[in-house]
C-alpha cells in the first residue's frame, strides 16, 4: 500500500501520543483517561477529515484503534463516553471504532433503563459494516438484524420513542440501510411492525414511513396482505402526528401521508386507470387534465427546475421527442410552482412566492435555454407526486392510449431505447403507428445511478 503523507502524519502523531501516555497514566490502563480519549478523538477526525482514499483511511483508522487498545480497555467505556464519538459522527464515520465498541454497547444495551435502550440503538445505528464481499455483507446484516431485534425488544423502548431527538428515529429510519434480502430472511420486519401501536414522538412517526418503504421491497418478500397490513398501520401513526402547522405549511410529514394514501402505496397504479393531474399552465396547447391526452401514448416525466439530474438526462429525452414527432406520442415534462423561477441563462433566481404567474411566463425561456422541445405542464400536484410513487425526480411514468399506466419508476437518464421499446411496444398493441426501425442503443446523458 502507498503511504500518503497525510496517513503518516497521522501515525506519527498518534505513536508519540501514546508514547507521552504510556509515561504519564497509571499502571492500570485498561480505565481510559479523558486526555486518552481526547487524544482518539482527535486522531479519528483527523482521519476522516483527510483527503485520501477510503481505503487508506480504513488502514489508518485501524491502526489508530489497535494503538490505543494497548493502552486502554474499549470495554470499560461509558455510555456517555461513546455518545461523545457517537454524536459527533466519529464513530458512524469509522468501521474499526464500530468494531471496538460493538462488544461494550452489546452490554451497556442490558441495561432495562432508558440509558440500555440508548446503548442499543447506538449499537444498531453504528453495526460494523463487512468491508469485503457481496456473501459477507449479507452474512453481517443478518447479524445486524439480530441485533435490530434486540434493539426494537429492549424494555424501554417505548421511553426512546418519546424522545424528542434523532435516537428516537432510530428503530424505523435504520431500516433502509440494511441488505433487503437480510431483512426478510431474519423476519426482522415482523418485530418491528409492534412498534406501531406504542405510542411515539413525533420524529419518531416521521420515519415509520421507512418501515412501509422497506415493506415494499421485493427482496423482504412480505405478502400483500402484509404489506397493506404495514402501510394503513403507518399511516394511522403518520396521521395521528399530524399537526394544524404542518398542514397549513404542508410540511414533508403531511407529503408522507399523502404518499402512504395514494395508488403506488396501495399498489394500485400499475395496470389501472393513471390518477388524475390537474394542469394549471401548460407550455403547448390547452390540455386541463391527463385524461385530455387518452389516445395516445402518454410519457410523464416528473422534475424540477432545480434538479441536476433532471436537466442532465433532457438530452435523453429530446431524442425520444425527436423519434416520436410524427406519431401519437405525448412527452409532458410534470412540474409544481417552487416559489421562484430560476433565470438559467443570466443564473438568476426570481422570487414568485404567491406569484405563479412569474414562474409561468418564465418556463418558455428556460425551455428554451436547455433546448426542451417537448411540453411542460405545471399541475396542482407536486412533482413529488404521492400517486405515482415518486421520491425522487427524475422519475417517469408510461400509460397506455387507454389512459392506463403500464410503466412506472423508470429514469430518463437512462438509455433513451430501453423507454423506445417500451412505447412502441404500447403503439403496436393499441393498433396504432409506430417506427419500425428500432433506436440506437446509446446513452445521451452523463448521469451516473
């Protein structure tokens, strides 16, 4: 391995800190001192801070964790003592302090108090990554998951529910970091889902969201009735902490209502009638609503101005137009009033709050500017669009002549063709003209997954 300047500095540092320690504790050094722990500290964020390559930090972060193991015990920290290097990042941050600790917050999680279950969600917030290998990773977050168990189990955890702070967010928002597949075969969901009926602050109902999302993956291989099951259970929760502020301001909390409400949550959307969208401007003739465009094929794209990604995968799109021209395909690039127009050729934002004139009359120039040919249309619904499922833009959706959504969650960066066969696919079906010659298969876009 190279060994970069940085990453010697570092060891140097730490070997004379040691050094001094070595002389100056006591002959018992398995109790840490605050000037030891001072010193970890300040050589792990020295680490992370650096400017080189994970892997030369992962080296270096070890060496660091090997070093003061001589010096002190890891096993007689406190609880308070981790939370130092748990709530500054440090110990998210690095794998090997993960791995030091993981045996004394396993023990400090025995404790039935509200400070086990605090040990316990730190054990299952920051559980050791495997660093080499699709096999090991599975075969760590199954142990992850027994550890989630014990954690969702601990007799306080309805205490850490209540709280006010991100450790209340814990049991449900680590879910989506977890192999799906580890969670459905340690059945981790199935302990999770009883949280439900506790009651719970409302950070914490913020993020049962997570445990519907994670429902929904196909590698968890919950049956509908348990997925369903799990939405209505996490919208009861979602809507109970609801307040008349985050309606008024409709805030991401009242959006997760919507979504845990809509056709995609409900498994609905695919194969059935597309939700309506209300168009309140839009850039090429008078359409009102999407079923204005039964008879054709229908492309909606959602995005914002905003967005880079979106921007980065127009070119893809433009070739779809382009390809399409002659026949009954309709491309709708799907947007929502931000409260500002965004001037991209003199780069200035204009503010239009309560101002959605400002925004309409600017979109044909930025269309312009970026070389959009097809429509825009802003609707009464957000791009965030609760129906189709979307949380995260760009994200299309396809429906067929008969105003049906065939497709959905597809990526107009993506390769252009992979859509082209998609719709031409839904021309032939409904009897209808489409190009014969297949699209070229290649990627206009930079845009990376």
């Amino acid at each position: 391995m190279k060994i970069t300047s940085n990453y010697l500095n570092i060891i140097v540092v730490c070997f004379f800190t040691l050094l001094m320690f070595s002389f100056c504790t006591s002959k018992d050094k398995s109790t840490a001192t605050v000037e030891q722990l001072t010193a970890l500290h300040n050589n792990l964020l020295d680490i992370i801070k650096s400017k080189t390559a994970d892997s030369t930090k992962t080296a270096a972060s070890k060496k660091v964790i090997d070093s003061f193991s001589e010096v002190f015990s890891f096993n007689k920290l406190s609880l308070s003592q981790i939370k130092t290097f748990n709530d500054d990042g440090i110990l998210y941050k690095s794998n090997a302090l993960r791995k030091a600790l993981q045996t004394r917050l396993a023990e400090l999680a025995k404790s039935p108090d509200i400070e086990g279950a605090k040990a316990a969600s730190i054990a299952t917030v920051n559980f050791p990554i495997a660093e080499n290998g699709d096999q090991k990773d599975y075969d760590q977050n199954i142990k992850w998951a027994e550890t989630y168990k014990n954690f969702v189990n601990h007799p306080a955890i309805g205490q850490l529910l209540l709280l006010e702070d991100n450790m209340s967010t814990s049991p449900f928002g680590r879910l989506q970091f977890l192999n799906p597949k580890a969670i459905g075969d340690s059945n981790l969901l199935q302990e999770i889902v009883k949280l439900l009926d506790m009651p719970m602050s409302k950070r914490a109902a913020h993020t049962a969201f997570i445990l519907f999302k994670t429902a929904n993956e196909t590698e968890v291989k919950l049956s509908e009735n348990d997925i369903q099951y799990i939405r209505k259970k996490c919208l009861k929760v979602t809507t109970n902490a609801i307040t008349e502020e985050d309606i008024k301001k409709n805030t991401n909390i009242v959006s997760r209502k919507k979504f845990l409400s809509g056709a995609y949550a409900k498994h609905i959307l695919l194969n059935n009638p597309a939700p309506e969208l209300n168009i309140n401007w839009i850039s090429k003739g008078n359409e009102t609503e999407l079923s204005d465009f039964k008879g054709k094929v229908v492309i909606l794209d959602f995005w914002a101005t905003w967005c880079s990604p979106c921007i980065a995968s127009f070119p893809n799109i433009r070739k779809l137009e382009e390809r399409y021209k002659n026949y009954p395909v309709e491309i709708i690039g799907v947007t929502s009033l931000q409260g500002y127009h965004l001037d991209k050729e003199n780069k200035k934002r204009i503010p239009a709050k309560d101002q959605p004139e400002i925004e309409y009359e600017g979109m044909p120039s930025f269309m312009k500017f970026l070389g959009m040919t097809w429509k825009v249309a802003f609707t009464e619904q957000e791009e965030f669009n609760p129906d189709f499922g979307v949380t995260g833009i760009p994200h299309v959706a396809i429906i067929d002549p008969k105003g049906v959504v065939r497709y959905n969650m597809l990526r107009p960066y993506h390769a252009p063709y992979l859509e082209a066969e998609k719709i031409d696919k839904l021309l032939e079906e409904s009897g209808l003209p489409f190009p014969k010659d297949p699209m070229t298969k290649e990627n206009y876009s930079n845009v990376k997954d």
